[in-house]
C-alpha cells in the first residue's frame, strides 16, 4: 500500500461518492444502496444520500488541464505508433523524442513526463529544438479550407505553402499562422489550413498532431527484449492465478522448464517476475513428464511453468 495506490484509491472514492450524490434524484434506489455502502465503511454512518447535502462544484485548474491534455495526445499518438509496428505495449521501448516549440511547452511536458512514460512504456524521453533539424517536416496544403479562404489565389498561396523552409515550417508550429506576399497582396494561412508531416527516420517512427511532434525509437534491444518477455510471462501467471481463483496474498512456487528462448530473461528479471506474481520461489529445472504444468505463449514460442501453492 504505497502512496501512489492510496491516492488512487482515494481518488476512486471520491469519484463513486460524488456520482451517488448526482444520480440521487434520477436513480433514488442504486444511489442510496451505493452511497451507504461506502459511507458505512468510511465514515461509520449509513445516512440516507437523499439526507445528504448536493456536491458543489470546486475551481477548475485549467493549467493542469491543459498539461493533462497535453499528455493524452502525446500518449494517444505514441500509442498508435506501436501498433502501426504491431509492438505490444508490455514491450519496453528505450526512447522518445518530442521536438518543442519553445521552452513553455517542454516545461509542460516535463510536469507530465513520468505519467506518459509509464502510460507508454517507455523509458526516457529526449526534448529537441524545432530547428535542430533532427526532424524533416513537409507541409501540404488544405485544399478544402484553401480555396474558400483565398478563391482564385488558392494556387499561388499553395505554392507558396509548398516551398515553406523548415524554419518557415518552424514558425508556422510556433505562432500558429504565418503571412504571404501574393502579388502584393497580404494572405494569412493558419495551422489549420495546412498539414504537417514528419518523414521517418531509419530505426524510428514518426508522427504530429498540429504543433505536436513525437519520435518513437522502435529498435528493440536484447535487454528491452527480455524485459518484455519477463513482462508477458507475469501477465500469463497472472490469468492464471485468477483462472485458478486463488486470493490475492496466496503465494506461489515457480518451476520454468529449459527454453533458450526464455532463460536469458527470466534470469535477468527472476526478481521482477517473483515479486509481481507473489512467488517464494522461482527456478530453471527439468520437468516430470507428469508434472501439471502451464503452457504459456510467449510471442510464439510455448514455455512450460510448473505452478504450485506455497502451502
């Protein structure tokens, strides 16, 4: 029961208590039985939540909500570069690089660092200036949003679109909105009138949302292997420990049948597995033929795991 665990149950509390007081008038009976049964327990009372006192809604935050929103994209567009490259999220992945517009938005993703590396699985994340050139961007135009805006000089402030620098494309992400000269005439085009892509680079994956730009370094290592393989093993015991209906403190005894496959990591990352799936004990030893074993698939290959009670 660390802090972290705490606070989320806290927080599951509060949001349960809170949707009981705003469903009371509209759902009387579940309202009432669920507001009680977690009252009775916290607050030793079993008041009726029609008794209860209307929640009131508190100040928003709208720097943390922009940070969190900041952080779903983020998330959600790395999230589909793993599945782009068909790489599970339980596969620990080294780096991602995010280029920044300015010092303002590194900061927030900063505050949010640890939540998107955790939601991502990935281990550091590198910051890059826009104009590093770590990046190649291409700018194409809207032609849909283009031609009402500008009628017949659509082609000449498309072309001029097209012929963007990378520090024109730069500024774009940066201010939003960027001016051309058309035969002396002033035209204003918006982020939104364009779109912006990232070319990949060799060993990454590339992806942008407006002024968000994400990298992911999808080269997997021996050792990110293995951790991902230690990773898929403890979900597998998990199901099934829950298949077998054991109680969550029962502990268990752990015999892994010889796989070259498997062995490396389950070597390095003995430790990580035993603790995560409550194991007094965890070896690498031939099976009896008889044994009850386990057959878990490990990204196509079968292990074979002896798992007993530790009675």
């Amino acid at each position: 029961m660390d802090v972290d665990k705490l606070s989320a149950y806290q927080t599951l509390y509060t949001c349960l208590e809170t949707v009981a007081l705003l469903m009371a008038p509209i759902s009387p009976f579940f309202a009432d039985r669920l507001y009680t049964d977690l009252t009775s327990v916290t607050k030793g009372s079993t008041e009726s939540v029609h008794l209860a006192l209307f929640p009131e809604a508190g100040e928003s935050d709208e720097n943390l909500e922009a940070r969190m929103k900041l952080a779903q994209e983020i998330t959600s567009m790395v999230l589909s570069l793993r599945r782009k490259v068909n790489i599970k999220v339980r596969q620990p992945l080294s780096t991602l690089m995010i280029p920044v517009l300015d010092e303002a938005q590194k900061e927030m993703i900063e505050s949010m660092a640890d939540l998107i590396l955790n939601e991502v699985n990935v281990k550091t994340i590198k910051y890059v200036g826009n104009d590093e050139g770590v990046l190649v961007k291409r700018v194409k135009p809207d032609f849909k949003k283009l031609g009402p805006k500008f009628g017949k000089a659509m082609k000449s402030v498309a072309a001029s679109i097209s012929s963007m620098s990378q520090a024109d494309i730069a500024a774009l992400e940066r201010n939003g909105s960027m001016e051309f000269d058309i035969d002396g005439v002033k035209a204003s085009v918006e982020l939104a009138d364009v779109e912006i892509i990232s070319e990949d680079i060799p060993g990454w994956q590339v992806a942008n949302d407006g002024n968000i730009t994400v990298a992911l370094d999808v080269t997997i290592t021996d050792e990110l292997r293995n951790e991902g393989i230690a990773r898929d093993i403890v979900n597998r015991i998990q199901n099934i420990r829950k298949g077998r209906n054991y109680d969550i403190v029962d502990k268990i005894k752990l015999t892994f049948a010889p796989d070259p496959a498997t062995e490396e990591a389950i070597k390095a990352y003995g430790d990580y597995i035993a603790k995560q799936v409550l194991a007094t004990s965890l070896e690498v030893a031939q099976l009896a033929d008889d044994a009850a074993a386990e057959v878990l698939d490990i990204d196509g290959t079968e292990v074979k795991v002896l798992i007993e009670l530790n009675n």
